[in-house]
C-alpha cells in the first residue's frame, strides 16, 4: 500500500475506523474532540513526514556523493552502510505505517534512535 504524500486525519461523529481507514486516513478521531489530542496527532504526524523526507533526501546526496567520489560506481564499504541505512529507515517506515493504521508502535522511539546513531557514526567519518 502506497503511503500518502500528506498524512490524512479524519473527524467522526461515530467510530467508523474502517470506513476512514480504507479511504486513506493516517488516524482519525471522534467528536466531540479534544483540540489538545488534535494538534498533538497532527505535530506528530508532521514530524514524521518531516523525517521521512529528511531521510530520502540524505540518502539521496549520500549516494550521488558516494558515486562521484568512485567515479560512478559505489564503493564495496558503502553499499554495506547504505543497505544497514536503508534497513533502518525501513523500521521506521513501518513504525510510521503502524500508527497510520491506528496500531501501537512502540518500538519507533528505539528504531528512530537507531538511525540517528548510525548516520551520526557516518557524519563522524567524513
């Protein structure tokens, strides 16, 4: 399932999570609703996506840079890095994709932490 570019959140006067769900909605919320739970949804939400572009953006300047400093071709260590870099972005994906589902991640604080770690071991190494 394709993720949306913006995170959808939708107001119910009922509980209808399937219907919201299946329509694209990254989480919902019932009324009447508490506008402190409503901008802490949606700041979190943002700040995901926020990451996430981050993220595809680093990972992109990484491998152009990576390419010209092999004149094209990527060296052997860093395809190791990126894939271990692509593995943890990819928990977090999921983690993401779990809380749009209306599902409990609690792993995401660990696998954001995890990532920061690495690319911050990669930023040491420059």
């Amino acid at each position: 399932m394709a993720a949306l570019a913006i995170p959808a959140l939708c107001l119910f006067t009922v509980v209808v999570q399937r219907d919201g769900y299946s329509a694209g909605a990254a989480d919902y919320l019932t009324k009447p609703f508490d506008p402190w739970l409503l901008r802490a949804k949606v700041s979190v939400f943002v700040d995901l996506h926020r990451r996430h572009l981050e993220l595809r953006r680093q990972a992109k300047l990484l491998r152009h840079a990576l390419a010209e400093e092999d004149g094209g071709d990527l060296l052997p260590g860093c395809e190791r890095l990126l894939s271990a870099l692509d593995e943890r972005l990819q928990r977090v994906e999921e983690d993401a994709a779990r809380i749009r589902a209306g599902e409990p991640a609690a792993g995401l604080d660990d696998h954001v932490a995890d990532l920061r770690l690495a690319l911050d071991t990669l930023l040491a190494g420059r």
